[in-house]
C-alpha cells in the first residue's frame, strides 16, 4: 500500500498584541486574497478564512507530527522538528518543551510566553508541515490507495471520494472498515449503493488508525 503524503499547513500567527492569525489546510496552494477582499464585501473569502481557522483550532498535535516553528527575524531560533514519542521537541533556548496535546495556536502562544524572558516583543508561526499522529487509510478498489490524514470528522464515504472513487471492479457491498488493533480488531460493515442513496446506517464516522477495505 502507498501512503500518500499530505502537505497540511495549519498556522498559528502570534503578534505582540496577542491577535492570531490562522492560515488553513492547502490555503498556500490557491491565490491569496487581497485585503479588500477579505472584508465583508466577500462572503466566500470570509467562509474561507472561517473554515481555515475552524480547521487549525481542532487539530491537535500528536506524536510523529512534524511541524515548523519560526520566530521572526530569528532564523536560528527557527526549525523544522518531529515530535518525539514523549511529546517532545527540543528548541534552541528554550530546550525540551511539551508540545502534544496542543493545537498550533496554543503552542504558539506558549512559545511567545517562554521567549519573552530572551526576546522582545517575539512573534511565532506554528506550522504543521506533516500529519502523522492521526491518520485514516484505504487500500484495495480506489484510485489512490493510502494514509490521509484525519484533521476533522471524515465518513467512510469522503474517505473514498478523496481517494479517488471506487475502481471499476470494486465490491461495492461489502465494504469493511477495521478499527482496533490486537485482539480487540472490530470490522463494520459498508455498503457504498446504500451510502450514496442517504441510509443513514451507513453514515460512519472514521477514527484515527481505521483502515478501509475496498474488497
């Protein structure tokens, strides 16, 4: 099976006045709005920017999560770490600092807290470069077989659509999800045809670690 790699940057912008500004899942790929735009005058750029900022405030970090901590004109301060299996990072000045269980936001803020005692007026970016703490996969029938990160509540049938649809062949009926691990393995059942005409039996929601079986 391969993993498909995802790119997500969830970022946590932490000024000196203590505002926040948070930059959502695959933002950088598409055109940035100007200021205008993102006034009340544009509805959907200002849903954009809901969403982006929904979307960094839930993730929370986790082992194995890699991330990006920058400091302004600091660039030594700045780096690129994997969260050890602790919870772990180690940071120039600051040495070993918790971070697991935080989102990008709070860590950011905690970080501007732990420099203040080095840096004036400190200002932090907390990105999150690599999911790897809370992930969903599918192997079998689809177009793109592999790990996704999950970052917010995701069905059988979104995990399906984002990994390209069902191949031509697949077993559409009998779907399974394996959820669990050891001797505690539980296999649920998934009809796609039922999925797509609303039964609402078939709304099942992923966990992190589940793997989908497109038989």
């Amino acid at each position: 099976m391969r993993t498909r790699q995802f790119i997500l940057e969830l970022t946590a912008v932490v000024f000196v006045t203590g505002s926040t500004s948070l930059v959502g899942q695959n933002l950088a790929a598409a055109p940035q709005p100007d200021a205008a735009h993102l006034s009340g005058n544009n509805p959907a750029a200002s849903n954009a920017a809901s969403t982006a900022s929904a979307i960094a405030s839930q993730f929370v970090l986790g082992t194995a999560d890699v991330i990006k901590i920058s400091v302004w004109k600091n660039p030594d301060l700045s780096q690129t770490v994997t969260i050890g299996p602790d919870g772990f990072v180690s940071l120039p000045l600051l040495g070993d600092v918790h971070v697991a269980g935080m989102t990008a936001n709070q860590l950011a803020q905690d970080l501007k807290s732990r420099l203040s005692s080095y840096i004036v007026n400190a200002q932090v970016t907390v990105s999150v470069v690599d999911i790897r703490s809370r992930q969903v996969y599918v192997t079998g029938q689809v177009g793109k077989p592999g790990g996704y990160p999950l970052v917010v509540p995701i069905s059988v049938l979104q995990l399906i659509a984002q990994a390209g649809g069902l191949n031509t062949f697949a077993n559409r009926k009998d779907i399974v999800i394996l959820r669990g691990s050891g001797s505690h393995v539980e296999r649920l059942k998934f009809n796609y045809n039922s999925a797509v005409r609303g039964d609402p039996k078939q709304n099942i929601s992923l966990q992190a670690g589940d793997t989908v079986i497109v038989p």
